[in-house]
C-alpha cells in the first residue's frame, strides 16, 4: 500500500516538474551563401552579402558588420529588425580603403531572438591600400588675424593655397585616418576641424570668453585630439568631436605641451603666477591623475627613447638640454647639455633624436654624454622625419629645407612668404 502511494506521488512530481520547466528557446541559425570562406577582395571592393536567418521563436535583430584581425569593426555597421522567424539578407557592403590595415578580416552576422543572439564570422582576404604621403600641409602666419593653410606636392612640386582660418594660432594637429586637420587659436578661434576633402569645417568647439584660450602646443594627436585649455581643464575628442577624456587643471596652473605614451598623458605644467611648475602624468583610460614632478624648465618638445621612457628637450634660465623621463618611477635624469637654446626634436631611431638649436641640428644618441653638430647652419624652428620617403623636414622661419635620410644631402628648399608655424604629413590613410 505504501509502495503504491509513493508511486503514485512520484509521478505526480514529475509530471508537475516538466509542466514547470520553460521550453528551451534555441539560438538563431545563419546561414553564409556569399562571400564564400577566405575569398580575396580589393581594398575598393564591395562585398555582395547574401545570408539566411532563422529561428523558430523569431527573429528581433539583425547586425551586419566587417571587423579586423582583432575583431574590432572597421566598417559601416548595417541594422536590420525582421520581427520574423525567417530572414534573407541580401545587401552590397563597402569595403573602407582606409581603414584596411591587413589583409586577415572578418565579415560578422549577429542575429538576436531577443534571448539568446548568434555571432557568426566569416574570414575574408582583402588587399589594404598602400600607405602613401598626399602632401605636406604647411601652416603660415598670414597678415593680421590670420593662419594661411598651404599643400606641398613633394613628388611634383609646388605649392597649392587652399584657405585660411580666423584667429591667432596657438597649435595644430593632423588626423589622416579622419582625414581631418585641426587648428587652435589664442583669441577668436578655439579649435575646429576642417575635413582634408573639401577643407570645410567638420566641428568646432565654439570661442571662449577666457584669453588666451590655450597656449603653444595645446595640441596632440595620438588616437584622439588632445586639446589643453589655457583654464580649467585638459580634454580629448574623437573625430567627429565627441569628448573622451577631461583632466582638471588648477586656476594658476598654465598648459604647456601635451604628449601621449603608452597608457600615459604627459603635460608641462608651468605657472601663470610664477610659481612652481611640474611635469604631470594622467592615465589615458581614466583621466586619474597619477602624478607629478617638480621641474624647473619648459618643454620644448618630446620623443620616444624606448619602450618605457621618453625624451624631454627642455629650456631653463639659459640652459638648454636634454633628460630622460621614466613614467613608471617617476624619476627624471640629466642626459646631456646643448651649447644653444632647444627649438625642436624628433626621434630618428632607438635612443636617438635629432634636436634644433641655435643655428645647427645636432645629433644625440644615449648614453652618450656630448651632441654631434650634424646641419650646421641650419636654424631648425621644427624637425619632422617622414617615414616612407625617409625625407627629413627641417623648418625655418620662412623656408623649408628637405634632407635625404640618413644620409643627410640637402635636396630642395621650399620658400614661403609668411612666417611658417607648422607642417603636418598628410597620407592617404
């Protein structure tokens, strides 16, 4: 008799079991029917996407997207909201030339029953772009207030005007994976972002009250546009002017030149009351400040010595040299002494810079403990090396005179009638 009841409750629970248990919802199949797996594609192709979705439960939304290597998207992503169990998705996808840096890629179908999605990749092959230089953008100080902005063709020659900006400058920065050129003023012009296609302004940040709005060197870019006001604050945009990071600055405290490295944001803090001044380090991620150093100089400019350390070209009271900056420790060292006043640097190899002072460029490699005068003769306002012709750049008051690297032979001079500010290599990627 028990024997029977027990049974009896047992089946009872079981029944009861299943009749609360939910129905397992399934996962949305896909289907790829083209591109087919790993087909070779040029970096100015369209992908003609055909692919089937299904799920019995029905199908909420659909993304469609082309990733890199690391499985970041590199593309336009495309939405879709079937509200079916079914859908065939059938679209020509363009390839961004720009933005294809390897040839491993990845096509990505994510499907959502509004439960569970399914992400399915499919490997494709495309053929990047070839880097190459467009021209070099030159920055002049034109009559009044005024920035001229030139083109130079290295590889034809000449020069091409292309317009000028309202206001007196303070810094610039160049994006050519935006194709965007960004200028600062002190008074009326704040910062705005002129595309490199049509050269008009694709966002600005609107004038402030407070003047000088920043200072020189109030520009970096390095992944976004880093932009140090003159008051308040240290900020950074993406390409279409959306602020990623903000820094406090103190009200007597006077931004000077920023550089990004690593994880790092580097900027020299000097005083508008005269009084003590640091060299301060924020993380990039966070916008924490992480610490700062007592210095006695001005920046002039930095480079990169190796993979945890940076160059600092510093002016102080007459002396003029170079130090080694150690982020992770905080420890700044005394490298080596130059006879002139720094105006520029820029890192040609591991632990070498070349650096612009006085009336020659000279030649620095670590450890060393004395500069080598390379360019005698040659007042260098700003250095550039461009990477893919090997040329190196060396900026005059009025004139730009282009070296062949390393060899250092003097190719051509480019002359100009205003005072020139800057050059910024613009590549086509």
């Amino acid at each position: 008799m028990n024997n029977k009841f027990l049974s009896v409750l047992l089946s009872l629970i079981i029944v009861f079991a299943l009749s609360c248990k939910k129905k397992e919802v399934g996962i949305p199949e896909i289907t790829y029917y083209s591109p087919y797996e790993n087909q070779v594609f040029n970096f100015d192709d369209t992908i003609s996407v055909h692919c089937q979705i299904f799920d019995e439960i029905g199908i909420e939304s659909v993304k469609l997207v082309l990733v890199n290597s690391e499985f970041s998207p590199i593309g336009k992503a495309f939405f879709y909201s079937p509200g079916s169990s079914e859908f065939e998705l059938k679209t020509d996808y363009p390839i961004p030339p720009a933005k294809i840096e390897a040839e491993q890629n990845y096509l990505l179908v994510v499907a959502d029953n509004g439960t569970k999605f399914k992400n399915k990749y499919l490997s494709l092959h495309i053929n990047p772009l070839e880097r190459e230089l467009e021209n070099i953008i030159v920055l002049t100080k034109a009559s009044g207030q005024h920035i001229g902005v030139s083109a130079v063709y290295p590889n034809v020659g000449g020069i091409e005007w292309l317009y000028s900006v309202v206001g007196s400058y303070s810094g610039s920065a160049l994006d050519s994976d935006a194709q965007q050129l960004f200028v600062a003023g002190k008074e009326v012009l704040n910062v705005q972002a002129y595309g490199l296609s049509d050269y008009g302004i694709e966002w600005e940040i609107v004038p402030d009250p407070y003047v000088p709005m920043h200072n020189a060197g109030c520009l970096h870019f390095d992944g976004v546009l880093f932009v140090a006001n003159n008051f308040y604050s240290i900020k950074a945009y993406t390409a279409t002017g959306l602020q990623v990071f903000m820094a406090n600055v103190l009200e007597d405290e006077k931004p000077g030149q920023l550089f990004r490295f690593n994880e790092f944001l580097f900027c020299d803090m000097q005083s508008k009351s005269g009084a003590a001044t640091h060299l301060v380090t924020w993380y990039v991620n966070s916008s924490a400040e992480k610490q700062r150093i007592f210095t006695n100089f001005e920046v002039v400019d930095y480079a990169v010595a190796f993979d945890n350390e940076i160059f600092l070209a510093v002016n102080s009271l007459g002396n003029s040299s170079v130090k080694l900056y150690d982020p992770e420790s905080n420890v700044l060292t005394d490298l080596v002494l130059l006879p002139y006043e720094i105006l520029s640097m820029v890192k040609i190899g591991e632990g070498e810079v070349l650096i612009g002072s006085g009336p020659d460029v000279f030649l620095y490699k670590y450890p060393e403990n004395y500069p080598e005068v390379v360019l005698p003769g040659f007042r260098a306002c700003g250095i550039k090396l461009e990477s893919i012709s090997q040329r190196l750049y060396v900026m005059g008051a009025n004139a730009i005179d282009v070296f062949e690297f390393p060899q250092l032979q003097h190719l051509q001079q480019i002359p100009f009638n205003d005072s020139i500010l800057d050059i910024h290599f613009h590549y086509n990627k």
